[in-house]
C-alpha cells in the first residue's frame, strides 16, 4: 500500500552548450558570489520538481514558452533564461 499520495514528477533540466561545449548559464551561475549562486541552484532544483508551473518569486514567465529563474539578495537580482 504506501506512498503518500504526493507525486513528484522530475522535469529534465537540459543546459545549452555552444560547439566549443561551454555552457554559458552553467559559467554564469558559477560566477556569482556564493550566497547568490546558492539561490539560483535552489530555484533550479524548485524548477526540476515544478517545471513551467514554478512562479514568482522562483521563476516569472516572459513570453510564449520563455521563462526566467530569480535570485534575489537584498536590491541585487540574477536572472537566468529558461525555455519550456
């Protein structure tokens, strides 16, 4: 019997990599300063659970299948561009 009647569904989370095989948001995120980074990868751990249906203040959509995923830290945002 078991489970808990939640169910989790994992969307893929697929980086774009140019033809050299950098992957520029992977760099992006890389770069930022800890406390930031660390927001933005739980954001995108938040998006491998919800997919497309995670919002604000996580993710906001833009346009027809374009979204972002937000960090916040006091007046300071980082942004990264996602695709659904």
């Amino acid at each position: 019997m078991g489970g808990t009647g939640v169910r989790e569904e994992n969307f893929d989370i697929v980086f774009y990599d140019k033809e050299d095989g950098v992957k520029p948001a992977e760099e992006f995120m890389a770069g930022l300063p800890l406390k930031m980074r660390a927001k933005i990868v739980r954001a995108v751990g938040m998006l491998k659970i919800n997919g497309p249906k995670l919002r604000e203040p996580y993710s906001k959509h833009l346009d027809d299948g374009i979204f972002e995923i937000r960090a916040q830290i006091g007046s300071d945002i980082s942004r990264v561009l996602f695709f659904s």
